[in-house]
C-alpha cells in the first residue's frame, strides 16, 4: 500500500480452508525522495543475473587518493538502500557521515527489495537462505569495491545490521577479502530464538500457548529451506573462527537485539584478539537517540544516528582501536 510519504505492506495470511488466520502491517518504509549525496556515484551489482541499483560514497578530497570502503549489509526484509524504516534512514546517515571522515561507503538495494525472490529472484537451482538473500550480494559488492580506483583494496570492510550483522563473519569467511568487520545490533544466537523473544516483548505475554501460535504463523511465513540454513549457521562458531579485527557495537535501548545478545558474544569471542566492543545508553536498534521506554513507534519520528557512532566506525577503520569513553 502507497502513501505520500510511505509504503506499507499487507500481509494476510489463510489456512487450508481458506479462512484468514493473520493479517500484518509491517513497519512504515519511507519514499526515498533524498537527492544523491555529494561526491556520490551510482552503479548496478549483478549477482548471478539479478541487477541490484547501487551507490558510492565518496570522501571529498585530492584526485588520485585512495581510501579505506565500507559496504553496508541490510538487516532482515526488503529493504532499500537507506535501509529505511519509519521515518529513519540509517544506511543513509552512515554513507553521509563516514564519507565525511573519510571514508568510502558502497550501499544497495536488497534483492527482496527489488525482486519478488520466490517468483523470479533465485538462481536456477538454489533456494532462499541467507547466501541468496543477503551473503552473494555482499561478495559482489566486495569484488566491486576492489576495483574502483578510488578504493583502498587492502582496507575493506563490512558494516553490518542486526541481521547484516550475523551475518557477516559469514561474509568475511567467504570472501578472504575483508579487512575486518563491524557489527551493529548483532546476535550470535538462532533466528527463530530471536524472534520467539521478540514476540513475547511485542505481545508482552510468555503464555506459552499464544507465544507458540503466533509463532507458527512467522514459521509458515518462512522457507523450509531457510529455517533449514539458520538452523546450520552459527554466527559465533563462525567469528571464532576469523582472525580479523572486529567491531560490536550496541544500543542499549534495542528491544529487537538485546544487550543480553550482545553479550552472548562473550562465549564465542573471549579468546580473539583485536575484538572491539562498545554499548550507547541511549542508541535503540537503529542506532539513534531516545529516552524513556523504548517502543516500535518511535521508529516513526525523523532521527538521526548519532556523530559518535560515525567517530567509532571511522576510527575502528583506520586503527583497529576506538577512543575511550
């Protein structure tokens, strides 16, 4: 459904007897009416035949300079290249301020953004999980950064989000490419754990009986064949597994990754070195600011993320390190 300002999406749900059983608004998406960015360029992805529009943002600076890259890795659903939800747009804000301090960044459309992927969206041959909605994509975006001349090859990253984010140990492993990775709102734990908490926050009810429906309807809304990749993937087993610098960052006022996530990285990472980590008091799951209890509608007020989040990023890029607080 359009509006001026937004789309929504429908989602009706029906047994085998044709009755409705469910009916879901998703989040608001923001029309994308921003100009380009300064310094911007845009360019498509191809991954296996699939066309993904793409920009990238580039520090204004002396011609010939090369800088370090950071691509962005979308959180879960379609998504746009601003990652937009409500009134936000994060990916949108980091491409701005991190070009700022000198950073190149690569953003695009999700392929279930621009695909309808169980129709026309899938690789002859291969079924929805996380490589063909998120992980192939990244690796093109990778390849892609390495030959822009005004990129850094030796000094590239991910900047992952929340899905994006357990996601990308994933991304480095298969790549070989990456010079370290960064995790906002990441979770080493399973997508159906993670949901089945969400519910229970967003239903504010541990009944077991309505939790366990409700999530039987997410289930049928998901691929076999991606529960199936979820269940075999393990984002902490992975980063182990990297001798990479890596950077988690935090909200604590997340309510869809918790800081309780964020800590369960503790059991995986206690034995890698060049693990940076840091939590913001007032950030929530889109990395901007507000106070009081958190709740889903505050996604809808026009927001920002915040400088020192950019400092955090940029200087983890450049050095490994971050400041002290």
């Amino acid at each position: 459904m359009t509006f001026a300002r937004c789309r929504i999406t429908l989602s009706l749900t029906f047994n085998a007897d044709n009755r409705l059983v469910g009916l879901f608004f998703s989040q608001p998406e923001a029309i994308d009416d921003n100009p380009p960015l300064p310094h911007e360029r845009e360019f498509t992805l191809q991954t296996d035949g699939f066309d993904l529009p793409a920009r990238l943002t580039l520090p204004g600076g002396e011609k010939g300079r090369k800088y370090p890259c950071v691509v962005l890795v979308h959180g879960s659903g379609p998504s746009d290249m601003n990652e937009s939800v409500g009134a936000n747009k994060p990916f949108r804000d980091l491409a701005e301020g991190l070009s700022r301090r000198g950073i190149a960044v690569i953003r695009y459309e999700k392929r279930t953004h621009v695909y309808d992927v169980a129709r026309h969206g899938l690789p002859k041959g291969r079924q929805l999980d996380y490589d063909t909605e998120t992980v192939d994509d990244v690796l093109t975006a990778i390849d892609s950064a390495r030959v822009f001349p005004e990129v850094c090859r030796d000094s590239i990253y991910v900047v992952g989000h929340s899905l994006g984010a357990m996601l990308a140990p994933r991304i480095a492993e298969r790549s070989g490419h990456l010079a370290g990775i960064v995790m906002l709102a990441g979770t080493p734990r399973k997508l159906m754990d993670v949901l089945r908490d969400q519910n229970i926050a967003a239903l504010k009810t541990s009944d077991a009986a309505v939790v366990d429906s409700v999530m039987a309807v997410a289930r049928r809304q998901l691929p076999e064949s991606y529960i199936a990749f979820d269940s075999l993937y393990s984002a902490g087993a992975t980063a182990a597994r990297l001798r990479l610098p890596m950077l988690l960052l935090q909200g604590e006022r997340d309510v869809q990754v918790t800081v309780a996530d964020y800590r369960a990285w503790d059991k995986w990472l206690k034995k890698n070195r060049g693990v940076v980590r840091r939590t913001y008091p007032l950030l929530n799951h889109l990395f901007v600011e507000d106070t009081g209890k958190p709740v889903a509608e505050e996604y809808n007020t026009p927001s920002h993320i915040p400088g020192y989040v950019m400092d955090d990023i940029a200087q983890f890029v450049r050095t490994g390190k971050i400041a002290e607080q």
